[in-house]
C-alpha cells in the first residue's frame, strides 16, 4: 500500500514537500518514483530512485525537485521548490517491483497559482 501525503495550494515560486508512507512488503529492494498527471495529459514521470540510491529527474522539474528515500521509515519524499503553474497535477506515488510491475498511491493534487 502507497498513500501519499503533503499536497495543497501553493503560490508560484513556493515550495512543497511530498510524501509516501509504504506497508505491506519490504521495499528497499525496489525503484520507488513519482508521477504526475494533469487535466487532459498523460501521466509523466518526474522523478525516480533507485534501491541503490541513484536518482533519475525529469527535465522539466531538474534543479528544482529532488527525491529521496528512507528505508528505515518507509518513505518516499519529493521535495519540490521553485514550483510553476505548469507544475498543477495530481502527483502519485510509484514503486516498480522486480518483475516490473507498478503499484500506486491514490494521488494528490498539486495546485499552483500565480
């Protein structure tokens, strides 16, 4: 199970850090990510880590969203800084198990206003 945390409103420029609480299995063998999808679009990756630590950011947010992980508390963190309008979506929580299947969280929105 995923759910994530720390959605809202936010003015552009502003700052936001998501989280993702896991249970149910041992995840730290796992590529844990985040995704997000607006009104009308497919959903896109944003960020991904590694079970390794290794970090894969998508040009759209690099320089401004960092992920991170903790194994220990079961979580997953994005840290969003700098944010825009374009930002706006609904941001999931993703882990891909070792057959490459996903699992997700139930979303939450992101809103950026100017």
């Amino acid at each position: 199970q995923l759910v994530e945390s720390g959605g809202g409103m936010v003015q552009a420029g502003g700052s936001l850090r998501l989280s993702c609480a896991l249970s149910g299995r041992s995840f730290s063998r796992y590529a844990l990510g985040w995704f997000r999808q607006a009104p009308g679009k497919q959903r896109e990756l944003v960020a991904r880590i590694s079970s390794g630590g290794t970090t894969y950011i998508a040009d759209s947010v690099k320089g401004r969203f960092t992920i991170s992980r903790d194994n220990v508390k079961h979580m997953v963190y994005l840290q969003m800084n700098s944010l825009k309008a374009e930002d706006t979506a609904v941001y999931y929580c993703n882990l891909r198990d070792l057959a490459s299947r996903n699992y997700w969280g139930q979303g939450t929105q992101v809103t950026v206003f100017s």
